[in-house]
C-alpha cells in the first residue's frame, strides 16, 4: 500500500476562500448525482488533471468519484472524440507532451481553482521496457521522467502515474512510491496488473479473489446467447424453469472462453495463456479485438466481442462509442485504459 505523503502547492496555501461543493450545487453548475464524494477536508472541492489521458478510463474512473477533471490532455485525436463524448464537460487539448516543463505547468495552473485540492495523474507511454537495452530502454522512459519532472515542479496536493507492470524496477531503483494492483481486486472483470506511483491516496481494494467479478458476471446477456450454441442438444426452458447458466449446463470437457489476444482457431501456447473461461475475470485486454470461443480439444471461433462489451470488461459499463472512428483504433483506445474503477478507488483514497 502506498504510504501517503501530503505535499502542499505553494500557491494554494494562505487564507482563500475555498469553494464548497454544496455552494456549486446551489448555484446549479453541477448535477448533484453527479459527485457523489468530493469532499476531503470539510467540503474542499477536489480537482484533477489528466495528462496522456486517451479515450478517458482515468477521467471516468476520477469523476464517479466525485473529483473534478478540468482538463484532459493527449496527442490523439481519435482518443479525445472518445473523451468528448463520454465526458463532454471535461475540457480536452490535443497536443505533444513532453515539452517545456514550465509551459505546462502555467498553463495547468490556469485551469485550476485557487484554494482546490489539486491531483495529477499521468499515464505516459513506455515503450519495450521488458526487452530493451539501456539505450532504449532511456528513450523509451523519456515521457516518464517528464511526468515525474513535472510533479515535482508543481508540487500538487497528490498525484498518480499509471503504468506497465515492469516499470516498477524502474520506480525502485529511483525511489519513486509505487503500488503494483491488480484490477481484479477493484471489482473490474479482468486480472488487469498495473503499476501505481503516487502521493497522498491509500487504495482499498473493494474485492478479495473469491469474489473477484467473473466475465459472465459483467455479461450475464452470454448466458441466454451461448447455451444453445455449447450444447444444442439442450431443451428450451419454459417459462416456470429456472434461467440455465452457462457454466453450470456445459460439459466439463467443453469451456467457453474469452481470448484476449484475438486468437480464433490456433491452440498455440499463446493462444492458450491468453484464453481465460468465462466464469474468471478475463486476462489483461490490450489492443487486439477479445474473442469469444469454444474449447473442446481445439478451438472454434464463436464471435469477437463488441466494443461496449470490451469497456464493460475495463470495469466501464454504458461506454459510448463515436461515429466514424476505426476499429483498430477503437480497440487500441479501450485497450489502452485505466481500468475506471481502480481510478475511482484512488479518488476516494484520497487523504
Ligand atoms: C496508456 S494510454 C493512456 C490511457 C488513459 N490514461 C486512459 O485511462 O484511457 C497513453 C496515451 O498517451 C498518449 N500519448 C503518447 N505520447 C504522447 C505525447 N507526447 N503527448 C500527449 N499524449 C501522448 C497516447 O495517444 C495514448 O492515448
């Protein structure tokens, strides 16, 4: 668990009148249902910065917490359509980070309300940490240190990075605070490990593994579409019989299972450590489009997963979708995301 640190801005402090939650109610410029816990402090409004921010898991995941995004920022302009329209009072900017560190944080700065809580979060890319020699493997970090560059210079009331798993020999040997969770452990369908660095939250997972949420948990709709196609010889029930699920009418040599890396027919070991039975939590997503087969010996494609039922496995459950934005990218935004509830978990630890 993270030990929290808390940091103070230098130009948040001193006697300023700190904007309550219940006055921005009043005032109708916040839906109520919208924050359901933004307090820390006796009522300080908490606002968020999320930089390399893609389609918007880290946002969506901060905001049911309660906390106040004002300002995402990424490269991408087909992630920040997914932004929009998920969350279309966030303001975005699509630009190269990476730059002047003092530029930033002026312009960061700008956006925030004197006397708020402030939180940045990141999520820089880190490219071919695992197999990279030192020279990549600096490149490939450079976006990193820039972020951790910056939250030094700004000096925010807390802050979170989000990364891959091997990052974290890289955050230990720099004496970086870091936390490793598994998503799983939030109530996100999916064994999903990240590695967290960060000031000034404590996580408290919401989940132990005997209750982790399993894919057939978060798609319960699989249950009436595959129980014919796993075993057609199955009666269809009448209404005064109970719903079959699926797990419970297959043969146990038979396993419907979700491939998180879009393998269709191969039984490739890779195939394999990637396949994980719909009654688990799936294994981390990535950019290759999930696909629901049946296993029995070999495998036999069943369909791909749609888009929302892949954000449903991030732990994101009503994700919309924009017009007009490719497949591939799609895929690569969702794959690519802050499971939302393990961000909302870091919203509410915040101390
Ligand atoms: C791991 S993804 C972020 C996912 C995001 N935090 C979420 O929860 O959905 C990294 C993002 O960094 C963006 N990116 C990469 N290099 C960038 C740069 N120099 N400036 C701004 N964004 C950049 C990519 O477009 C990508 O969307």
């Amino acid at each position: 668990m993270l030990q929290a640190k808390r940091t103070n801005m230098g130009n948040n402090s001193g006697a300023v009148q700190v904007p309550l939650m219940d006055d921005l109610w009043a005032d109708g410029k916040w839906e109520k249902q919208k924050f359901i816990q933004t307090t820390i402090e006796g009522g300080r409004l908490i606002q968020a910065v999320d930089l390399f921010c893609g389609g918007g898991g880290a946002t969506h995941g901060f905001t049911q917490a309660g906390v106040q995004v004002v300002l995402a920022v990424d490269s991408w302009n087909e992630a920040l359509e997914v932004h929009k329209l998920n969350h279309p009072d966030v303001e975005t900017a699509c630009f190269e980070l990476g730059g002047s560190i003092i530029e930033t944080a002026a312009f960061i700065r700008s956006k925030l309300t004197h006397g708020a809580h402030f939180h940045l979060h990141g999520s820089p890319p880190c490219q071919n940490l695992s197999n990279a020699g030192k020279k990549d493997r600096g490149e490939g970090l450079r976006l990193v240190e820039w972020f951790l560059k910056l939250v030094e210079y700004m000096n925010p009331d807390s802050w979170s990075m989000e990364n891959v798993h091997p990052l974290r020999r890289w955050l230990d040997e720099n004496d970086v605070p870091f936390v490793i969770v598994n998503a799983a452990d939030y109530g996100v369908p999916q064994t999903r490990k990240r590695v967290f660095a960060g000031e000034g939250w404590l996580l408290e997972p919401s989940h132990v593994k005997e209750d982790w949420v399993s894919i057939i948990d978060a798609l319960p709709h699989l249950n009436g579409e595959l129980i014919e196609i796993v075993n057609p010889k199955i009666r269809k029930r009448t209404v005064h019989e109970p719903i079959r699920t699926i797990t419970s009418k297959t043969s146990s040599q038979t396993k419907i299972k979700i491939n998180t890396n879009g393998c269709t027919e191969s039984m490739s070991k890779r195939a394999r450590s990637t396949d994980t039975s719909i009654d688990k939590p799936c294994k981390t997503l990535t950019r290759q489009i999930p696909t629901l087969r049946k296993v029995n010996g070999e495998a036999t494609k069943l369909r791909a997963l749609t888009i929302e039922e892949t954000a449903t496995l991030q732990g994101w459950e009503g994700f919309k979708v924009p017009e007009g934005i490719k497949k591939g990218d799609l895929w690569m935004i969702v794959g690519n995301m802050v499971s939302p509830p393990v961000a909302e978990a870091i919203g509410r630890g915040l101390i």
